[in-house]
C-alpha cells in the first residue's frame, strides 16, 4: 500500500497502450466491494473505451487531453433510486441475507432516512458514497499498473445527455457523478511533497 501511495500520481500524458477489457473488469469488480452508507452501494460504473466517444467525452470535460487520449474512462454514475417507492432500495436489502423481520425493519429504517431527501440531496448522499468507490478505484487501478486521473471538471449537462444516450432507456435516477481515465504512460511519478505527518495529524 505505500508503493500505491508514493507512486500513484494523476496522470494526464497516457501512452497508445491499451488496457485490457479484463484488466478494466477486475478493477471494477474489486472497487465494488467498496463500504458505502448503510450498505446501499448506490453506484454504477460506465466503461467508455471507443475513440469516438472518448473525443466526445473529452472535449464534455472541459477538452482535458487525459480524457480524450487514455485507453479507458470511468463514469462514475450516482444511483438516487434510494427511497420506499424503489424497487432497486428493497432488493438491495434483501440481498443482505437478513432474515424477513430484519429486512422490514432495516428498510423502514433506510427508508425513513431517504425519504425526507429531495432529488439534490439523494444525489449528494450518493456522491459522496461514489467518492469512496473512486478512491479505491484509482489504488485498485495503480495496483495493477494502470494510471488514472480524477476529473471533475466537466459540463454535468452534457455529460448526464452523454450517460443517457449510452443507457438502454433514459433511467432518471442514473446521475453522472465523476470521470476517471484510465491507461498506461511512460511518466513517471516525481517524489511528493506534502504537509508533515506533524501539520496534518491532530492528535486528543
């Protein structure tokens, strides 16, 4: 974990080399089991990997060279489907394994919880949960030698059109939350300069 930490830096120079789909998929699968609130993993994870679509996404991002010419991007997509009158809240539940009693308590509880939330608030409860996933995704991704930089700078606007126009159906409750290129490059990472153990830690 310290070799990630010392040499994954956010990598805007990719090389020509692509990644393999099974290497992408791995990295998913393993950021999936990220913790998120009350177990309710309220993410997807959208692979762009044609080059038409990465330009296109590129120049959605603010024409951030990283985007256009990495092998791979992730869409991190918030899931605001998180309320009492959602099918995909209580399927989650019951996928816990918890026994049928555990289940309606545990979805009144969750439910009593999401349901005072507005659109905007869903959405930021679930952004932050995305938040974690993509930090583990980046570490997950240098673990295996692929490079990646966090974007979040982009017209949401056109980016949700993007999403949307990718979905079998247009699903309402599907949120673009963040951008992450993936690929390999031929930078390496400088020695990092940060605040001290001592200037960062408060220790009571």
């Amino acid at each position: 974990m310290k070799d990630i930490m010392l040499n994954r830096f956010s990598c805007r120079n990719f090389n020509n080399k692509k990644i393999d789909d099974e290497v992408v998929k791995d990295i998913i699968d393993l950021t999936r089991l990220t913790p998120s609130s009350l177990g309710l993993e309220p993410w997807k994870f959208m692979i762009i990997s044609k080059s038409d679509d990465l330009q296109k996404l590129g120049e959605i991002c603010n024409n951030q060279k990283q985007v256009s010419n990495c092998s791979h991007a992730v869409i991190v997509i918030s899931r605001i489907d998180l309320q009492n009158k959602d099918p995909y809240l209580l399927d989650t539940i019951a996928a816990k394994g918890k026994s049928e009693e555990k289940i309606k308590m545990y979805h009144a509880m969750v439910s009593n919880r999401t349901g005072q939330m507005d659109e905007k608030e869903l959405k930021h409860y679930a952004d932050l949960q995305c938040y974690m996933a993509t930090a583990n995704l980046v570490n997950i991704a240098e673990s295996k030698g692929v490079k990646s930089c966090i974007i979040g700078g982009f017209d949401y606007e056109k980016l949700a059109q993007f999403v949307d126009a990718k979905l079998s159906n247009t699903q309402k409750h599907l949120k673009p939350c963040i951008v992450i290129p993936l690929g390999y490059s031929d930078d390496k990472a400088t020695p990092k300069i940060r605040h001290s153990l001592e200037d960062v830690l408060i220790w009571r």
